[in-house]
C-alpha cells in the first residue's frame, strides 16, 4: 500500500487528538503538519479537519473537534495507516469470494448445460428406442402370422394339394 501524505498526517494527529487529556475538546490548532510542527494557517488546519471528519474520525465543533467512536476504535486498533490495510485487504478477499462466486456460478450453469445436453440425448433415444420396438412388434406380429399359417399349412398340406387338384386322394 502507498501512503500518502494526508494519511501520514491523519495517523498522526488521530495519535495526538486520542492521547490529549481531553480528546472530545480537542483544539484545531494543536494539529501537526508532516513535520511535526503546529498547523498555524488557520485555513489549514479547518482543511485538515475536515478531511478528518469526512473520513469519520472526528466531529468539529466551531475552533474545536471531538473524536468519534471510530476515530476511537481506528486510533485503538493500531491507527489509521492500519485501518486502511485492513479495509484493503478486506475488499480484496472480498473481489476473491466474489471471483469464487462467479467461477462457481459458470461451473453451475456449465454442469446444468450438460444436464440439458444428456436429457435431450435421452429424449432422441427413447424416441428412437420406441420406433424399434415398434417394428420388432409388427415383425413379431407377422412372423407369428407366418409361422401360424405355415403350421396349418404343412397340418393339413395333403387336405389342401386335394382342395386343388393337385393331388389325388388315396
């Protein structure tokens, strides 16, 4: 992580304001520069103020400021340099899990694509399977009607060479 300047000057005064006798009365010109030295512009120091307050760690009050709950949490959980880590480090597990997601989310829709796949596959061989058996049941139909005719046939084969004068009866 590169630090920059106003983060440096945050982690610094949040340490002065926190460790000062009084850190919900704390005067806005005892903030320091990258120095170390008082901020004695007083557009200065209003403007690194409210740098604070945007970022949530104090609240001004005219000339002076009051520290927050988080300013008190950021300054007890080791500064601001190292609240800025964790939340760093925080949102990148968070663009993990959320990459995790989506890789996870693309394998659902991948396995459920081949689920698709294989039922429609199912579907044309049932169908296919069906037409089969349809025709191995006329041609059992017909091999029965066959074989029927055959056995009356060759039952009763001198009968019919008589009924056709093909033979005589003896």
């Amino acid at each position: 992580m590169t630090e920059h300047q106003d983060d440096l000057n945050i982690e610094t005064n949040l340490k002065i304001i926190c460790e000062s006798k009084n850190p919900y009365e704390f005067d806005l010109s005892n903030f320091v520069d990258k120095k170390g030295s008082q901020i004695h512009l007083k557009h200065r120091h209003e403007e690194f103020a409210s740098l604070m307050e945007r970022q949530g760690l104090i609240k001004i009050n005219g000339s002076r400021c009051s520290v927050k709950k988080l300013g008190l949490k950021v300054f007890k959980s080791g500064g601001w340099l190292k609240h800025l880590s964790d939340l760093e480090e925080n949102h990148t597990e968070l663009e993990l899990k959320q990459l995790e997601k989506e890789e996870l989310e693309l394998n659902i829709l991948k396995h459920q694509n081949k689920i698709k796949d294989k039922e429609r596959e199912i579907i044309k061989l049932t169908a296919k399977n069906l037409r089969l058996q349809n025709k191995q049941m006329k041609r059992a139909v017909l091999y029965s009607i066959i074989g029927f005719l055959a056995g009356i046939i060759s039952a009763n084969l001198k009968d019919i060479l008589i009924l056709l004068n093909l033979m005589s009866p003896e």
